[in-house]
C-alpha cells in the first residue's frame, strides 16, 4: 500500500558537534540549528507534507550544563518572538507544542501559548515543536489524565483502549508518524514519540543537521516513496 507522507517529523541532531567542527560555541550551533526549522516548514510545504514535528528539547535534555538549558529555553522566545511570528501568518502555518508544561520557564511557556494562539486559525503546515518532550513522560501524564477525568474506571476497565488512550497524548491532535529523520550519525530515536513512531519509517543521516539541506531531504522523501508499507499485512499483490 503507498501511504502518502502526511507526518514527518525530525530529529534534528548534531547542533553541537557541528558547532565545535567550526571552533564556534555549541549555542552557536543550536542558533543556526533553530533558525533551519522556518527553511524545513517551507520545504515540507511543498512537499505537500501537511504535519512536520520537531524535536528541540527532550526530557533527558536538562541532563545538559546549566549554560547550555538556558539558551535551549530561550528558543522558543527567539523563533516566536513578536517580528517573527510574522514568517508563520504569511507562511499559514499553524504552531503546534508538544510536552511537559511543569518545568519550562513561565516566559517560555507563553512564547510557545502565544504562538499556538496567535496562529490556531491557520489552515497550512502544522509545525509541532516537541519542547520538553519524552514518550515515557508523555505516557505518565496520559495514565494521570485517564483516571483524573475516570475516577470510577476500576469498575469499567473495557473503557480503556487504544483510542482513549491515544486521545489522551499530547499529539492526540496530530497523525501518526510517516517518516522520521534523525541526522548527526546516531541510530536510535531517543524516547521520541515512541507510540507515534511505531510504523513510521525511519531514515538516518551522517550530516549534522546545520548541513542537512533541502537536497538531503528530498533524498528521504524519495526513500519514504519506494518503501512498501504493510502495516503487519503482506505485499500488494
Ligand atoms: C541537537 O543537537 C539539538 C538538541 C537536542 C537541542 P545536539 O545538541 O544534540 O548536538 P550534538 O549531538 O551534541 O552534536
Ligand atoms: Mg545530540
């Protein structure tokens, strides 16, 4: 079955390292980094993509030296901030978060509000920032929410099932994933939308993401093309 590619989401790897390659500090890296994300809205637009997720913060990303959490917190104000948001009103595209809202400072949590507000009636491209983001997290929060709104659910179990518990994620408003791709050489996908993911196919590339560029893309979306997705069942005949 060819399933059209609706959902890409990117793990956008290698800020960093790309940074130190070029003698530059590692928030240099992430400047450039976060930057690329408007050019990549662009791209996925006209590649008739209508969902694009981003991974800019994880759960484990507070792990990270002090200095560099708080530049990472400050992306959302620097990519939302007034002048800016203008790129998505003339872009149509609708601003979408997903993740923790306890931890991230008050002013970062209403950049990221704002934006979700200031754009909610646009109708193009659906950006997802994943901000403070980790499946694992998002699983805790989603069983916390079930028995909040189902104090009587140990009388009814029956009631939980895939679609309540889907409809109780943070990306209860998006598909599931198409393709994901993770750039900077790693292989694996680092607790990101575990369950979103689960028949998503995934592509891995060497380039540090400040590299990546529409070529490189277009190169991924030609893998998504030619793979056949089952979905569990067999090949078409
Ligand atoms: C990815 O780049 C950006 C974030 C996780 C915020 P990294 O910061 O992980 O860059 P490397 O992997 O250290 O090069
Ligand atoms: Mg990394």
């Amino acid at each position: 079955m060819k399933e059209k590619l609706e959902h890409l989401a990117l793990i956008l790897d290698g800020n960093g390292r790309w940074a130190k390659k070029i003698n530059q500090a590692r928030t240099y890296g992430h400047q450039v980094g976060m930057e690329k994300i408007k050019d990549f809205c662009i791209y996925a637009h006209k590649h008739e993509i209508k969902f694009l997720t981003v991974f800019t913060f994880s759960t484990e990303n507070w792990n990270r030296p002090q200095k560099e959490v708080d530049f990472l917190m400050e992306v959302p104000n620097k990519i939302f901030s007034d002048g800016k948001i203008d790129f998505f009103m003339e872009n149509n595209i609708k601003i979408n978060w997903i993740g923790r809202e306890s931890k991230i400072p008050a002013s970062t949590l209403k950049a990221i509000l704002d934006a979700k507000e200031k754009t909610k009636n646009n109708n193009g491209l659906v950006l997802t920032i994943a901000f403070d983001y980790g499946s694992w997290e998002e699983l805790t929060h989603c069983f916390k929410q079930i028995v909040l709104k189902q104090p009587k659910l140990k009388e009814n179990l029956d009631i939980i099932d895939d679609v309540l518990i889907k409809n109780n994620l943070y990306t209860k408003d998006i598909p599931n994933v198409d393709l994901v791709i993770r750039t900077g050489g790693e292989t694996r996908l680092s607790n990101f939308m575990m369950l979103q993911c689960s028949y998503a196919e995934i592509y891995f590339n060497k380039k540090m993401w400040p590299d990546f560029s529409q070529k490189d893309l277009k190169k991924a979306i030609s893998y998504y093309n030619k793979v056949n997705r089952r979905f569990g069942g067999i090949a078409d005949e």
